[in-house]
C-alpha cells in the first residue's frame, strides 16, 4: 500500500452542518478559551457531536482562510502510519499557502520537522490544523507532534478531534495552561438543547418529558437523534428509563462503540454494563493486569464516566444497549462474563444483583452457594411472590443443584403450603458436612411450624433450628433466617404463654433489625408484640406498637409486601383486643374482620375470641359461649394454653351473666386450674368464689394474685374482687381505697371492660361515688353514659324507640309516613353513634345508656 492511496481517502475541508444543528452554548465558550493556546484536544465517543461543535467554532470564528481541516476516514491499513499523518499536515500546510518540503520517511524528524516550523513561521500569521477522528493515527507520531508545536512557537495551532485523546504529553500543556480539553460532559446536551434538538426533528415534547429523556440519553447527541427519529415515525416512544429503544441504538452501539474496541475492552464493557456502577476489581477481574488502560480507553470511547464514589457508570441509554448486545454472546463468552461479574457483586454485598448474573449464567453450584450459605432463602419468606429474589431464584428449579428443594420448600411455605413445604425439606438428602444446608433446612423448618404443628412442636423446632445456626457459625445472626426462626420461637413461646420470654425474643429480635430485606419480619415482631402486650393490659403500648407495624407493612413496596406468617392479623388481632378492653365493640369487630384469615393457631383462636366478646357486648351471651367452645375444642389438641385461656374467657362469660357455679365448672376443667400462665383462671376463680359467699377460697386465690407481680390486667381484675368482698364483708372505705388503686392503674390505657364485668356492688360504687379524675370511665353502674355518645336526633329517638318493638323497616316506614329509604339512613346514623353494628346491639345499648328513659 503506498502512501497515496490513504491520503487520497482522507476528506480535506470543514464539513458543513447537520441538518438538524443544534448551537451549543456552552461547549462554544469553553471551546472559545481556545485563542490564545497551541493545542485544543476535544475527545468523546461516537455520536457526541464532536465534529459539528469544532466546525461551527471555527466558522463563527471567523478564521475560515487561517484553517486548514484534514478528517483521517477511509481503509485502516496505511491510516495510521505516520507518512500518511505527515503527508495530510503537508497537504493542509499547502492549502494555507504555506511551502514546504514533502515529508520522506528516510529523513529524521529533527531535520525535516525544523525547516516546517521556520515555514509556518515565516508566514506570519497564526495557522490552524484541525485533525478529525484524529484516533485512527498510531501513537508513532506523538513526539514529532511536540516538537513541531514547541518549534512554531504558536504560529500553529492544531485541534484534535476524535475518541480518545493524541499520545501527547498532555500533562505538561496542562501545566503551562498551554492546551483546551472538552470531553463528553462538556459536549453533552442540557435539556434546553436536548429539547431544541427534537424540536427541530418534528417533536414537542413536554419539559417534564424531556428531562426524562435526556437523563436517559445523558446528553448523548446521536441517542437522542435516533430516539427522536423513531418517535416522529411513530415507533415505540422509548428513551425513557428501563424501555427498550429498538435496534438504531444496539445497532449504533455495537458498530460504532463496541467493534472498534480491542477484544478485551469489548469485553470489559460487556462485563461492567451488568453492575449499575462499576470499579477498578470489577475490571481487574474482567481485563487483568491491563485493567488501567482499558478503563481509561472506554472512558473515552465508550461513555464510562467517574461516579462521586470513585466508580464508573454508564449512560443509562448505553447501558442496556450493551446489556442487549451480551445477550447475544456466545453463550461461553456471556457465561465467563456473568459469572464473573456476579463474583464481584456478591463480595460486594449486591447479592440479588449477584443471583440474578449467576442463574442467567447457568452457574447452578454457585447460584445455591449464594442463596443458602448468603441467606437468600430467607428473602423467599419475607417477600411477596413478585419478589426478586423469587423471581431470580425460580430457574433452579429442577436443576440437579443442591438449593432446588430447598428453594421449593421456601417457595411452598411463603404461599402458606407447610405441607408441601415439609414434603419438599424431608426430600433433601442428610450432608453432615454441609453446615449451611443443615441450618437453612432446620430454619425452614421451624417456620414451617410455627403454622402447622402444635405448639410444643413449634418449640422445639424452633430451638433445635436456634442451635443449628448458633452452632455452625455459617451465618450472621442479623441475618434473614436467624431472624425468622428467633421471630417463631417467640410465637411457639406465646403460645404457651410464656408472656415475658416471648417479649424478651421478640424485643431482641426488632432491636437487631436494620435494611430494607428485613422490614417485613420487623413489623412482623412489631405485631407480635402489640399481641402479647394486649393479653397482659398494656393496651396503650399495644395500640401504639399494632399501629406502627401496619403502618409497616402498608409500607413495604410491591416487590416486598411482607411475610405469609401473619404479621398483618397479630396486629389487628392486638388492636381487636385493645379494642374490646376498652368497651368499643364496633372498632373491635372491624379489627377481628380484617384478621381474617388469620394462618397462624394462636392468632386464629384470639380472633374468635374477640368475636365472642362482640357477640356478648351486643347481647348475645349464649353465641358467644357456643362460639368460644368451638374454638377452645379445636385448640386443645394443638394449643393447651391457648384452649385454658379460651376456657378462662368461657368462664367470665358464665360469671357475667350470674352464673358462678357454671364459671367455677368451666375452671375445673383447665388443663393447668394452677398454672402460674393462667393468672386469669385465678381471679375468676377468685370472683365466682366471692358471689358464692365463699370468702376463704376467694381470699387464698387473690393472695395468689396481689403478692406477687402479675400483668396489668389480672392485677386490675384482683383488685375489684378484692374490693367486691371488701363491701360484701360492709368495708365500704377499705373497698373504696381498692378501688381507687384499680382505677389509677387502668387509667393510662382505658381499661374499662374489667370495670363493665365487675360485681353488682362495685358497679353500684363506681356509679354513685364522685370520680372526676376517672371520667375516661363513663359510668361502669347503670346509670346513663351518654355524655361519651354523640346525641341522637329527634328523628332517631323515635325509630330507635320502633326499633325496641322488633317493627322492622316497612313498618317502621308505614308507622311514621316516611319512605324505606328514610328509616334505613336513620338506623345507619342509630349503629353509627352508639358503635354498633346490629339493630339488637343498639336497642341493648341504648338501654344501658338510659337513652329508652328519656
């Protein structure tokens, strides 16, 4: 190839411009600083408009005659030989009207390069060459260019233009302040532009809409060009994040950004596109010892801009268009690639990230590593079923790795299936040696039973699974799967009543939770919590710590919507119960509904109960009983203390109701009567005793009570027996005092319903005495309450008064001349003010508020 033939392909000349310009304001000041030094070096990728901002430059510059313009384009070979460079800068030199000798390989630089510079010199003015797409010419030149630059003495200056910057000592111009650089952030388009841009391409967008756009594209000139295009031609509209902009871009990308790169760049690009933001290990791991140099090539050619952190990201428009092009890989090459990329995500921490790069890699080995020994499996429980980690994991499904089953399992039992999910753990095959899967399968397992077994089971799934991972030491104990199986031991220890251990796990359990993955199981805790303080009386406690978890779970995102395991029906379970210890049937009503279903035994059963105490409030004892024998009979064989406390309630109920005989058979039927879990057995036990007149059982059972330190609730109820046999024995001051001390302990959470179920005489006590400080009370006597009840119209007095009589609507209607419609909307506003939900509940509440009496 002579020398010739690659000159004669260069293109001589400034190019006119595009047919859709765009003036750059602010690359044309910064190119403008430009006057008064020897070299400007303008270096970006492909597409960045480049050429367009140098050629108005020089136009609106008014130096057209004093500029020359050489564009290196044809075949590669013979291009970037330093005879072609030098033979171009001749030709240039020539057109200036500048004479000098043509270049000869076999002449040294120092003596030909000399009599150019006197040449330029001579001419006596300032002279300009622009080199465009200077980035095809070889490295060979580089010292001759300096010298010439030092010699003219800034009779020349020379304008490079292309993807990467010349082989120059650049950081000696630097020094000197003797050269002008604009790289891709300073060519890239601001929305003003960007929208001037479509604008001249047919398109409007709104400024909203350009932004996004423009974000997308980061400034690229030629991605927003071939996105506004494919817009005015109707195609998809794109260019917006996560869409897919078609095959113009890919197509752009590949031949102009990716084909052009050497084989291990190209590899580098298609390897850091994976992370959202990649560092100096990532590309180590991917390119080697040539890492450095390879970052500092698609840094200029490929878009890879510095992060704040130290990091390097690409636009997002290119990131998927080289996310696109791995996929079309040999499978081999995106195989190595991925796997080696989800190496450097997992020590980093990205491990969903990590997962999603080694399943898509078919590296099943290291895809079950990750989700077992990493504790990604607990990620399948505390996710909903559009999860990440779910979707990501899926594909091990049915390969021959060691997590297919164990992925099964968790998938089984986070969709509330703990029968599949035992069948899929008692298929995973023993590996004493295997530490991690050992705890993974005990972990999986003591979820599991905390749904389907009995409460003694749950326990000792739930310690045996808290030994295996203390003991292995393979994982964190912050982590997912510690979590989940100390979250289930505080439920089996519920269950049981064990009310302070309970606490203490789900206390220790919310205090270590910390990150976005474990939001679920915290406010699962959280729920828990309100539950257990709501069996003991602390209702205010309950309240605020119910409300706080359902604030949580309504604010998990889509992709996180919180654990199949309840903690949505504990809280409203809590609240239920909160709701009916404070005499409000209606709110408790509504809670007990919106538990349902409600997957776990113990909270399952407390729904019932709440519903029984609603059924009783409403005037419905007999429903109320059957409906707690129902559930203390399903309880039994799995829940003992959960069937004792339903017993316990049973009991109260006959106690309400005057029967104390009936209470006292109730108690003797408990599986424990003297169990210490059981303090709410003892003082109903306590009370029947009283209304028999059998003061010395009474008074052993409540010693039982008052001498230790019982929860709030049975310590309240103690002290109302205590004084109900106080005014039996004609004590009325000492009772009084007892009173008091109730009263001042269930102040602070409004506990009224112990003060509703108290003896006839305590009740007639609380009516009669002046209790200014308790009016949070109402009046727990027979007197009238309604001061707490929003008034009832006139209208409403009088169907509440037809309402008494059992007339229903019709003839409640025909009665008072008024249409259906009337009488339905004022028995709405009747429910409404006296918190009920049934026409009987409001004739059996307005007669204990007095409201018939008027």
């Amino acid at each position: 190839m002579t020398t010739a033939d690659p000159v004669s392909a260069c293109r001589f000349g400034a190019p006119g411009p595009p047919r859709h310009h765009v003036h750059r304001e602010r690359a044309s000041r910064l190119l403008a600083r430009a006057d008064a030094v020897p070299l400007v070096v303008v270096a970006a990728p492909a597409g960045t408009g480049k050429t367009t901002l140098v050629a108005e430059w020089v136009k609106a510059e008014g130096r057209s005659g004093d500029t020359a313009w050489v564009t290196f384009d044809g075949p590669g070979e013979g291009l970037g030989e330093p005879a072609t460079f030098w033979a171009c800068v001749v030709r240039c030199l020539a057109e200036l009207g500048v004479d000098v000798p043509p270049y000869r390989q076999a002449w040294p630089s120092w003596t030909w390069l000399p009599s150019v510079a006197a040449a330029v010199v001579a001419a006596g003015r300032r002279l300009t060459i622009v080199l465009d797409d200077h980035h095809l010419v070889t490295a060979d030149v580089a010292d001759d260019v300096d010298l010439l630059l030092r010699l003219a003495n800034g009779h020349l200056r020379l304008v490079f233009a292309g993807r990467r910057a010349p082989a120059l000592p650049l950081y000696r111009y630097r020094v000197a302040g003797t050269v002008v650089e604009l790289g891709f952030p300073e060519l890239a388009f601001d929305d003003a532009e960007a929208a001037a841009l479509l604008d001249a391409l047919g398109e409007s967008p709104e400024a909203s809409e350009v932004g996004a756009l423009n974000a997308y594209h980061g400034g690229w000139a030629a991605g927003l060009l071939l996105t506004g295009r494919r817009r005015r031609e109707g195609g998809a509209p794109g260019g917006t994040a996560g869409s897919d902009i078609g095959s113009d871009i890919d197509d752009y990308v590949c031949r102009e950004v990716l084909d052009p790169l050497p084989p291990q760049a190209r590899r580098l690009l298609l390897g850091t596109c994976v992370a959202g933001e990649f560092d100096g290990e990532l590309a180590h791991d991917l390119a080697g010892p040539a890492a450095d140099r390879l970052v500092r090539l698609v840094e200029c050619c490929a878009f890879a801009a510095a992060t704040n952190g130290g990091h390097h990201a690409y636009p997002p428009v290119v990131r998927d268009a080289l996310r696109r092009q791995l996929t079309h890989e040999t499978p081999g090459e995106q195989a190595e690639v991925r796997t080696i990329v989800a190496r450097r995500l997992r020590r980093d921490g990205a491990r969903d990230a990590a997962l999603r790069e080694f399943v898509t890699a078919g590296a099943w080995d290291e895809a079950a590593e990750l989700l077992i020994e990493d504790q990604l499996v607990g990620r399948l429980l505390s996710e909903g079923p559009d999860g990440v980690v779910r979707a990501y994991s899926a594909p091990l499904l049915g390969t021959a790795s060691r997590a297919d089953l164990v992925v099964r399992a968790a998938t089984r039992l986070a969709a509330g299936d703990a029968a599949g999910c035992a069948d899929a753990l008692t298929r995973i095959p023993g590996a004493p040696t295997d530490t991690a899967l050992r705890g993974c399968v005990a972990a999986l397992d003591a979820v599991r039973a905390r749904l389907a077994s009995d409460a003694d089971s749950a326990l000792a799934a739930a310690e045996a699974a808290q030994r295996e991972l203390g003991e292995t030491g393979t994982f964190h104990p912050v982590g997912p799967l510690p979590t989940l199986v100390r979250l289930a031991r505080g439920v089996a220890l519920l269950r049981h009543g064990a009310f302070d251990l309970a606490r203490a796990a789900f206390e220790e359990t919310a205090a270590r939770q910390d990150g976005r993955s474990l939001s679920a199981p915290h406010a699962d805790c959280l729920a828990h919590l309100a539950l257990t303080d709501a069996l003991e009386g602390y209702l205010a406690r309950a309240e605020h710590t119910a409300t706080e978890a359902l604030t949580a779970l309504a604010a998990l995102t889509p992709d996180n919507p919180g654990t199949p395991f309840g903690g949505q029906a504990a809280a409203h379970v809590a609240l239920a119960l909160v709701a009916l210890d404070r005499c409000e049937p209606g709110t408790a009503w509504h809670h007990a509904t919106a538990a349902e279903p409600a997957p776990e035994p113990l909270t399952r059963h407390l729904a019932q109960q709440v519903t029984a105490g609603v059924e009783a409030a409403e005037g419905h004892p007999t429903a109320a009983a059957s409906r707690l024998h129902a559930a203390l009979a399903e309880a039994t064989a799995t829940d003992p203390w959960t069937a004792d406390h339903l017993r316990v309630e049973a009991a109260r109920l006959a106690l309400v109701e005057g029967h104390p005989g009936l209470a006292l058979h109730e108690l003797g039927q408990l599986g424990n009567p003297h169990a210490p879990t059981h303090l709410d057995a003892v003082v109903v036990r306590a009370a029947a005793h009283t209304r028999r007149n059998e003061d010395g059982p009474a008074q052993r059972a409540l010693a039982a009570v008052l001498d230790g330190f019982p929860p709030l609730r049975p310590r309240v109820e103690a002290l109302l027996v205590e004084a109900e046999r106080r005014l039996r024995h004609h004590s009325p001051t000492r009772a009084a005092t007892v009173l008091d001390a109730s009263l001042r302990l269930a102040a602070p959470e409004r506990l009224r319903l112990p003060f509703r179920q108290a003896g006839r005489e305590v009740r007639h006590l609380l009516a009669t005495e002046a209790r200014g400080a308790h009016n949070w009370l109402g009046r727990a006597g027979d007197a009238s309450e309604t001061a707490r009840v929003e008034t009832l119209t006139a209208r409403e007095r009088e169907v509440l008064g037809y309402l008494t009589e059992l007339l229903t609507t019709e003839e409640i209607a025909e009665a008072m001349v008024v249409s259906v419609n009337t009488v339905r909307t004022h028995v709405r506003g009747i429910l409404r003010k006296l918190g009920v939900n049934r026409r009987y509940a409001a004739v059996r509440r307005a007669r204990e508020l007095g409201l018939l009496d008027e």
